[in-house]
C-alpha cells in the first residue's frame, strides 16, 4: 500500500486529505498521515469560543462566487450550518474624516449605477469624469502581467486606485497595489477589459446575463450571500473535515525539519529525530517554511520559493457590552485608505456582519493593521497593537467604553503576496518539482490565497498524486 505523507494541517493540507479519504472510500489502498507543527489543526484557520462569542483569529469567512469551499461544506454534511451575511451590507470607506458608503452598483471597484456614482462623494468631479474615460479608453493590446494600481491607474485614473482599489482589493491581500498582480489576484477584470474594451461595459453585460440566467425560486434555490461562514465559527470546517476521515491519520505537534529522497520514495524527519518513510510527500506548509524543509531534496525549488514575499499583519478583537455602546454600527465595517495615513487598514463589525457571532447583548468588532504598505505596525508588541488600534477606533468611531474582553492575533511576514509575474514563478516552480518525482506542494503561496483557492488547489494536486501513485501501481486510482 502507497503512503501518502501530507505535511502541514491547514485547510489546504486538510483538503488533500479529504480527497485521499474520498479515493480509500472507493477502494483505493492508499495510507495518508498528515503530520501538523502545532497542537491543532486548521492552521489560519481557528475559531476560539469565548463570552458567548465566537472569535475568529484568521478567516471569517469564505467567497461563493469561488465554488470550492460551499461544495466541501455541503460534501461534509455542513449544508445547513451555512450562514450568510445580514441583509444590512452597507460598507465604508474612511476618507477625510468622515464614513462614506460605497455608492450603490460598484461591482467591486467597477461602477454600474449611474446615479449613485455621480451624486456620491466618494469620488471628486475630476475623480469622476476619469473614471468614466473607460468607456472610451482603447484596451491594452500586450498579453503581459502588471500591476493592480497600474491596471487601475490605465482605466479610472489615481483617484480609484487611492480610494477604492488599494482600500478595498490590495486590501484583501494585505498588499501594495503598486507590486500586486493583477493576473494573479484580479484575473476577471482582465478578460473583462479584453473582452468588452472596457471594465464598466462589461460589468453591465455581466449583469444583464445574469439577470436573464437567475433560476426561478423554487424549493431547491438557495441563494447565499457573496461571503458566509459557519453557525459555529470557521473551525466547524476543520472539525467536520477530520471527524468525516476516519481512515486519515492526523498527527498534532509533530513539526517536520526536513526531506531527503530515498529511492523512489522521500524520507520525512521530524523535529524529534523519528524518520518516516513515504512514497510520497505533500508540502502544505507556507512557502517559507516549504523552501526551508526542501532545502536538500530540491534545492533550485526551495530557491524559487525562497523568492515568494511575505507581510506581516495583525488582527484585534474588542468584545463590548452592547448596552451603552455608543456607535450604531450600522453596517459591516470600514475601510482606510493608505492615503489617510492610519495605523489600522480595516474595521469589521462582527456583530453587525453575521448573526451567532454574538449574542444580542454584546458587540464584536475585529480590526486589521499592518500589511505590505505597514507592516512595522504589524510587528510591535501585542500591548502596543492593542494602544494604537484602540486610540484609532476612539478617533474614528467615538469608541470611548472599555471592552470586555480583547485579543491581539498576529501573524509576522504570515500574508503571502503575489508580485507581477506570480504566476510565472508558479509554472516554474511546479516545473521543477518533475524533476522530483513523489515530491508535491499545495497552499495559499500558489493559486489563490482565499479558503476556497486553497481547498481548490489541495484538491486537485491530491489528483495529481493518486495519478502518480497509479502510474507506480496501476490499481491505486479509482
Ligand atoms: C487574519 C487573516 C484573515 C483572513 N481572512 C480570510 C477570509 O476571511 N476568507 C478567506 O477565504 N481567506 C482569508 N484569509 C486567508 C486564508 O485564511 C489562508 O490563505 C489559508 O487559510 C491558508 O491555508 P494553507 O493551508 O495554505 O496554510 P496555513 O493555514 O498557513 O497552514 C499551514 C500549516 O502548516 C503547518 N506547519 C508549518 N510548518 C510546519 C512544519 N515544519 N511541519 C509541519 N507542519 C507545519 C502550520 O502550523 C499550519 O497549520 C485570511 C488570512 C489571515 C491571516
């Protein structure tokens, strides 16, 4: 029987193992372990439990536009712990002192509403009428990645690239807009561009296809909103996932110092000095730490790897008594453009966002700092994290009251980004790793850095390596 070592229990390593307990469910002998560095599973992922309230140090939530993350949920049996966004979606940008809303029809950054966009004042009248030259600007002809500020810069000028790119979509990446690359992250809008010649045409065409595609509401239909999470936090998922792989064995605080080739196999040692054999191996730790443990086995990859950067960030969490709490927080959140030069990028408000978080008598509200743009802030003690996002939430909402509880979670160069030409430095990494046979690697450094990437991308590289293992021993693929 083949062994499969997977190492690293994210969620992506965790999707690899949910795919090999699929294929032994078929009958395929295949023996996985997943060896993980920490006490727990999950990796970004944990949900800790705490006051009633549900605390979410890494992810809160997961895109359906992306299929994968839904389709593993329902897979699990998690189809009714599904919870979506409440109806109030109202987010804000914090610009010049004062809470704006995004005007009504922006598709992302790409407005489809004319009224809304002309009358908001989000945008200067220069702002606006530079925006609009897309309908008319002629598309790039060369098939070359750039950047998102430069993509954004092209089509609607400076002033979105400010006030709504950087805010909002470098924003998810914790990157500059100045590095970040667009194929990697925002490969839609490209085709878009491609397509239509410009970004607000084919923004309406979408919609206007979709409008005619939407099913008829029957018994069935279930429409979800564009995030959700689940009743009991984001670790439902990795909980759900192990209890469903009866035949996976998970292994907790065992971190992995190294690989060496072994025949046609791979030697994995532990930081325990034990050695284990496999016929193959799944790097699905981050790509620093995966360039570190291929080091010997294969060095110009763990190059390669070495090349992919990494931001610091940080992440707080307030707990308040709702009663007498003075802001509404009628909405999910905000947030900062770098130009307003703050010490936080974002604030989301959790109670507000998504039922079960809280219960009615109390108000979470989680705040973001650091990333590429910041990512000293990201890098001072905890207690100083905690004074300054405190003293920006008592300028920038009026937060005067004492919270409850706090937390401060914070993930030093733990963001991977993607720069102008990710996906080249992909293609050749996973060039190289033919010339390592057995040797296999997955995660957020690659495809995507969202849940449903990561799920996406441990899926499909489990394909590859049942392929490999029948290829060996044609009775292992089902
Ligand atoms: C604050 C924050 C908020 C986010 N919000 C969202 C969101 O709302 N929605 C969304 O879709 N995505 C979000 N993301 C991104 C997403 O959470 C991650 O990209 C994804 O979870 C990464 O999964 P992974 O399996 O690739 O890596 P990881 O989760 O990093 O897992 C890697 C695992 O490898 C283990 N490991 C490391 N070294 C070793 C070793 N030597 N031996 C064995 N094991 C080792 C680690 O302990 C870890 O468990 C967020 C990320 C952060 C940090």
């Amino acid at each position: 029987m083949r062994h499969l070592i997977i190492i690293g229990g994210g969620i992506a390593g965790l999707a690899s193992a949910h795919r090999v307990q699929e294929a032994i469910g078929q009958g395929v002998p295949v023996k996985c372990t997943v060896l993980e560095a920490s006490s727990r599973f999950g990796g970004k992922i944990h949900t800790r439990r705490e006051n009633d309230c549900i605390i979410e140090s890494g992810p809160d939530s997961f895109i359906t536009q992306k299929p994968q993350a839904l389709a593993l949920c329902k897979k699990l049996g998690l189809g009714d712990r599904i919870v979506g966004t409440r109806k109030n979606n109202k987010t804000f940008i914090y610009l010049n002192r004062r809470m704006l809303t995004l005007p009504d029809g922006l598709s992302l950054m790409v407005p489809t509403k004319f009224l809304p966009f002309i009358t908001t004042s989000l945008f200067t009248w220069p702002g606006k009428i530079r925006m609009g030259l897309d309908l008319i600007l002629p598309r790039r002809r060369s098939g070359r990645d750039e950047s998102l500020a430069s993509f954004v810069r092209r089509r609607f000028g400076q002033e979105a690239v400010d006030r709504l790119a950087q805010p909002l979509l470098s924003g998810i990446y914790s990157s500059d807009p100045e590095k970040m690359s667009m194929q990697a992250t925002f490969p839609r809008f490209i085709e878009t561009e491609k397509k239509y010649g410009s970004l607000i045409v084919g923004m309406l065409a979408g919609k206007k296809a979709m409008l005619l595609r939407k099913p008829e509401p029957s018994k069935n239909y279930q429409p979800y909103s564009l995030f959700v999470t689940l009743k009991n936090g984001m670790s439902e998922l990795v909980e759900t996932l192990m209890q469903k792989c009866p035949d996976i064995e998970f292994k907790s605080d065992s971190p992995i110092t190294g690989l060496t080739q072994n025949g046609s196999g791979v030697t994995v040692t532990l930081d325990s000095g034990e050695t284990i054999e496999a016929d193959a191996v799944l790097v699905a730790t981050p790509a620093n730490v995966t360039a570190r443990l291929t080091q010997t086995i294969a060095p110009e990859v763990s190059e390669k790897l070495n090349h992919i950067p990494f931001v610091s960030t940080a992440a707080v969490v307030l707990g308040f008594k709702r009663e007498g709490f003075k802001h509404p927080l009628k909405g999910f959140g905000f947030v900062v453009p770098a130009t307003e030069n703050r010490k936080i990028t974002a604030c989301t408000w959790v109670s507000s966002k998504f039922p079960c978080r809280a219960p009615e008598d109390k108000v979470l509200i989680r705040a973001f700092v650091g990333g590429a743009l910041k990512q000293e802030l990201a890098e001072q003690i905890p207690e100083q994290i905690l004074r300054d996002v405190k003293d920006e939430l008592r300028d920038i909402m009026g937060v005067t009251e004492a919270p409850e509880f706090e937390h401060v979670f914070q993930y030093k160069k733990g963001n991977v980004q993607y720069p102008v030409h990710h996906q080249e430095m992909v293609a050749s990494i996973e060039e190289g790793l033919k010339n390592h046979p057995g040797l296999f690697m997955a995660g957020s450094a690659f495809k995507g850095v969202g849940i449903p990437d990561c799920i996406a991308h441990g899926t499909q590289v489990t394909e590859d390596i049942l392929s490999y293992f029948d290829q060996q021993d044609p009775t292992t693929k089902p």
